[in-house]
C-alpha cells in the first residue's frame, strides 16, 4: 500500500503538531484491515515506535509519547493521525507511518519533525 504522511515542521518547545497519513489509492475495505502506527528515527539510532492503533481501535504507546501524544484512525478517509502536543526537543525525528495486515508492512515516506528549545 501507499503511505502518503504529512505536518511535520519546525516547532518550539512546548508546541504542538499533528501528522496525518493517508493510505493513497486504497479503498476504505483494505484501510480497515490494517493496524496502523507512527515510528520515529534520529541520525545513528534505530527506528522507534512512537504509538500504533490497531484496526479494532486498541492504541499503544511508547513511554515518551505518553500523555502528550494521542494516535487516531479516520476510517472514512483512510487516515491516520498522530497528535502531539508538549513537544520537546527530544521528540525531533523523522517521523514515519506505519501499515501492518499480517505479513505484510509497509512505511510511508517520513516527515520531519523538528523542536527548538
């Protein structure tokens, strides 16, 4: 599938943003079945996950993103979004979309998310 993400910018600290991803040329029947989720990655670390939302709606987050992000699923618009307010600059990443339907995983193209102190 393709992962088309956006909103990402530059923020100061204690802003807030939000990143949508939208699943371009799928209809809404295959969206449903896919659990969702958003990841982030630093020059020299490893991909991380931020919070993922499956497809029956259960959300799951990493401590960071805990009580300051919220990740939604549009069904209708087969999108994704990933709320985050009290950023800081720790939160500055490359932020990716995630899709998960069994064996099959794909990533959108990243955004950047960048957080001055």
């Amino acid at each position: 599938v393709q992962l088309q993400a956006s909103g990402g910018g530059l923020v100061q600290a204690g802003g807030s943003l939000r990143l949508s991803c939208t699943m371009a040329r799928a209809i809404f029947s295959v969206f449903v079945g896919y659990d969702m989720g958003w990841y982030r990655q630093t020059p020299g670390k490893e991909r991380e996950l931020v919070a993922t939302i499956t497809a029956s709606g259960t959300t799951n987050y990493a401590d960071s993103a805990k009580g300051r992000f919220t990740i939604s699923r549009d069904n209708s618009k087969k999108t994704v979004r990933l709320q985050m307010n009290s950023l800081r600059p720790d939160d500055t990443a490359v932020y990716y979309c995630n899709a998960k339907q069994g064996h099959l995983q794909d990533w959108g193209q990243g955004t950047l998310v960048t957080v001055s102190s």
